[in-house]
C-alpha cells in the first residue's frame, strides 16, 4: 500500500510546484486587457489632433499633449526595464508577503489624477524621439513588445518583484503599474482637451 501511495503523494507535489509556478491564464487575460485597452484609448485620445492642438499647454508650467505622449513613450521603456531588471534575480516566493498592494488598488492608485506628482528627470519630455510620430511609434513598439510578452512568458511573474516609493509590487503589477500610469496621463490630456481655450 506505501509503495502505491508514496508516488501519487510526490506526483500530487510536482503538480502542486508546476501548478503554482507562472500565471494564471485569468491573470494573464487581464494585465493583456488593461494594456490593450489603454494603448487604445490613447490612440482615440490623440486621433486627428493638429499640431497647435498636440503642443496646446494649458499653462507654461504644465505639459501638452505631445509631451504627455513622449513621457509615456520614456516610461515603456524606462518601466520594461524595471521588468526586466526584476527578473535577472531568481523567483522568490518567500517574499510573496512583501506585496501588500492588489493589482486593483495599484491601478487605482496609478491612474488617479488626485494627486499631482512631479516626475522624475529622467521621465521628462525633451524632444528625445525627434518628432511626435516618431514619440507615436516609439511608443506603439514597446506596448506591442509587452502586450506579446505577457501573452506567452512562461516567466514566474508573481515572484520576481520591484520597488517602489509606496512598497513591493511584483512582476504582474509592474506591467498594470505601465498600464494604469498610461491610464493617468490619458486623463491628463483628456484635462488639456477640456480646457476653454483648446485650440
């Protein structure tokens, strides 16, 4: 009876380990949802938008359209990278308790214009991509590159993680965290677009 019992137990453990390792197929559906849908709602946001309208600042301290465009364009770059630095150490599930946030809250978080928050040099528009098409496509690569990859990687997102100023997030929610601050700037220009002296 030990003999037929002893190698169901062990195959009911690596199932357990492969079962637990990589994403769900709910998890992967979702953050490949949310990156589509806001890349989508940025490309209606700037559909057919004239150059006095892409570089209309509401105030000289605040940013235009195409600026918002070029600082996302920095940030799915500059964020791909915090990805991909999370994942040069081993998947650590003993930290799983250091992520205190879930993906819902931190998209709240990220994609509320409640408060303002000044971004960091490196994320400031300067004219970096050349031109605003360029900014466009810049941009449209790096979500295409991650919207493929969360489709397919068989990377343990859950247990590669990153640093933030408000804690932990791991791998899935670093790309929601991409997402949902595209999701924030969107609404900052659909705030420049309601302005009463828009072009």
């Amino acid at each position: 009876m030990k003999k037929f019992i002893l190698p169901i137990v062990v195959l009911a453990l690596v199932s357990f380990g492969v079962i637990s390792k990589g994403l769900t197929d709910e998890e992967r559906e979702f953050a490949v949802n949310h990156m589509r849908g806001t890349q989508e709602r940025l490309l209606t946001v700037v559909k057919g938008l004239s150059e006095a309208q892409l570089n209309f600042k509401s105030s000289p301290e605040s940013w235009s359209i195409a600026e918002c465009v070029e600082h996302l364009a920095i940030s799915e770059e500059m964020i791909g990278g915090m990805l991909q630095e999370a994942l040069e150490t081993p998947a650590d599930p003993s930290m799983r308790d250091s992520v205190k946030i879930s993906d819902d809250d931190l998209l709240g978080i990220i994609s509320s214009r409640d408060k303002k928050v000044k971004t960091g040099e490196a994320f400031e528009p300067s004219g970096k991509f050349g031109s605003y098409a360029k900014t466009l496509v810049a941009f449209m690569t790096k979500r295409a590159e991650h919207i493929a990859y969360m489709r397919t990687t068989k990377d343990d997102l859950r247990n590669h993680y990153a640093q933030l100023p408000f804690g932990t997030i791991d791998g899935v929610q670093i790309l929601l965290f991409m997402s949902g601050h595209t999701e924030r700037h969107i609404r900052q220009m659909e705030e420049v677009l309601a302005h009463p002296e828009f072009p």
